[in-house]
C-alpha cells in the first residue's frame, strides 16, 4: 500500500513527504514541476535515508496517470497539485480553472475507477474571501474573491457531491492561512519562480540583497500598527496536519473541513522585527499603497482540527522566522544549488527509487 502525493515536489508537499516517511508510509510522487524542482525530492530522500518513487506526469495527462494506478497499489491520495498565484489567476483564470478544476477531476475519476476513496484534499483559507467574523472557524460563509479561491471552493463543493453520490469516499479539505518556515535542516524550504508572491520569501530575498527592499502594502488598518494582520503557520507544522487528516480519513467515510493556522494573528511589522531578531538582519522597507482586495485581520479558529484531528500548531513566529532564514542563507538560488551546514555530514543516500 502506498500514498499518492500529487505535487509532491512542492513547498507543502515535500515537507509532508518528510512525514509520511518518517511515520513508516510508503509513497509515490506526482509532480509536473511547473512550481517546483526535483531536486527538493532528492533532498527528502537524504533527509529521510527513504527512497522515493517520482512520476513526472501533469494530472491533465490522464494516460500518464493512470499508469501510476496501474503500476501502484495507492491506498490514499494526498492532493497538493495546482496553480497557486492569486494574482496570476486574476490574469489568466482559464489557465487556473483548466489546470486546478479539471486536473482535479481527472484524477477523481481515475481515483474512482481504481476504488481508491481516501482523499486529503489542499485547499485554502482564501475561500473564505472577506471573513464574516474572526477568528474564521469552517461554518463562516465561502466568498472566495479571486479566480484562485474560487476553483478551491468549487472543487470543495465537487467533492462534497462526489460523497453524495457515493458516502463510501472519505475525504478532508484542509483550509490553511499561511506557511512560512522550513525543514529544521535547511535543506527544503519555499523556493517560488520569480519575485515572490508572498510576504516571507520576499523577506528572506531581501535579506540575503537578492531584492532591494520590502513592499508593505499599508499602514492605515484598524491593527496595532495599522498593517495587515495574517495567521503564519509553520510548514513542518502544516504538513503534520496533513499526517494527521490522513490517518483520520483511513478508515472512514464523510467529507469534512478543517481550517490549519494557528488561531493567531501577526502584523506585517510584527513578522519583519521577528525576522530581524531571528536572523540579526535589518530588512530595508517602504509603506505603499494598499492592494486592492486586501483585508485588515485574517486568522483561524483550529479548534476542529484540535478536537477531530488532535492536530495544534506547535512552533512559534521566531521559529518560523529563524528556519526560514536558514534555509535561505543555505541556498541562496534556491535549488540551483546546494552548501552545506557547518554541523552537515555529507552522506550518500540511495535515490535508485527516483527515476526523475
């Protein structure tokens, strides 16, 4: 029996590959590497001693797919594959719709056709467009505002009426808020193509003088200190959640939200003195106009992951801060290359199981 983790190679999904490993799972990696390398799952695998089944295959290629069924005993499917810019969506949301909505039914129906019925779905806090109420527990209303969070909420509502259909799937639709942070190792971390899209990794950029200088999109919000509130969840702490959704889904039926953060909520200024503290860099910024769309407080209420999952977010914003800094400092060009920690033995770690 085996795990499928489709964008395995991703920010998100190569820390949960670390633990499902680690907790004894089998698994195998789909990821058409659009948003991602193969070198984050080699990197997994030295990390882990585990070796790593990978299929480079985009979930729109169904023939391809489907041989990862046929040559696989898949028990549960971790879903992480798609496109994940807010505003890129704004630009091309036919791109977003074709490759987040339609690969997601493609892999259905082939999840369908091989009696595979265990399913972690990723979603987003970001179906809840402008909250109702904070903290934002699962039962606030679904207002996504953008094309990115509106192919997350209708594939929710896809997957609900696949359960009406037939209650003997099991599936788990994990809003998150934030990730930051990174494998306490230094070895994977977020890695975005580009000039990053969110608030951390534009942090760390600066920091290492990849970029100039931050952007803070407002200081006139009704917070302590008038920039915008978020709730950052740590990725290790994120991808346990994960673990957690996915030994609740085996061995029972039902489709169900959860929200993943913290339950807690920090300033935009708040998060680059953290970071300073963390890392002893200043980092350089400027207050500019606010984004439109943009919103004031944004942060969960967990308890149902708490109570149903017994999953909590265990690290604190210094943590996420000084892990991030580490991986970044590391690995200056991301994945391009590697530099080893002054405490790292290099080792050679059998990756045959990664046929790239």
């Amino acid at each position: 029996m085996a795990i499928l983790i489709t964008g395995g190679a991703g920010y998100i999904g190569s820390h949960t590959c670390i633990e499902l490993l680690n907790a004894g799972y089998e698994i195998v990696v789909v990821d058409n590497y659009i948003n991602s390398k193969p070198e984050s799952l080699k990197r997994v695998s030295e990390i882990t001693g585990r070796d790593i089944k990978v299929y480079n295959v985009d979930l729109l290629n169904k023939k391809s797919l489907e041989k990862v069924f046929i040559e696989n005993t898949i028990d549960a499917v971790i879903h992480f594959a798609g496109l994940k810019a807010v505003g890129e969506s704004v630009q091309t949301p036919l791109l977003y719709y074709e490759q987040n909505i339609i690969g997601t039914l493609k892999l259905c129906n082939l999840m369908k056709k091989h009696h595979v019925k265990n399913l972690v779905f990723s979603s987003s806090a970001t179906v809840y467009g402008t909250p109702e109420y904070i903290p934002i527990s699962e039962d606030s209303e679904l207002r996504a505002m953008n094309p990115y969070g509106r192919t997350k909420r209708m594939i929710e509502e896809m997957l609900a009426d696949l359960y009406g259909s037939d209650p003997s799937w099991s599936i788990a639709l994990l809003r998150y808020f934030n990730p930051i942070g990174a494998h306490e190792s230094g070895l994977i971390g977020e890695a975005p193509n580009g000039i990053p899209n969110n608030l951390m990794p534009y942090i760390t950029q600066v920091a290492i003088g990849k970029l100039k200088e931050l952007n803070v999109y407002g200081n006139g919000y009704p917070t302590i200190d008038g920039t915008g509130i978020r709730d950052y969840i740590h990725v290790v702490d994120l991808a346990k959640g994960h673990l957690k959704a996915l030994e609740n889904v085996i061995g029972k039926t039902g489709v169900e939200p959860y929200n993943l953060g913290t339950g807690k909520g920090y300033s935009v200024l708040e998060v680059i003195a953290a970071f300073g503290k963390a890392s002893s860099v200043t980092i350089p910024f400027k207050i500019v106009s606010p984004r439109p769309g943009d919103i004031a407080v944004c942060y969960a209420d967990p308890t149902k992951a708490k109570q149903e999952l017994g999953w909590t977010a265990e690290k604190g914003l210094e943590e996420m801060c000084a892990d991030s800094w580490r991986w970044q400092s590391n690995n200056p060009n991301g994945y391009e290359q590697k530099i080893l920690l002054h405490n790292e033995n290099p080792r050679l770690i059998n990756t045959a199981g990664i046929s790239l």
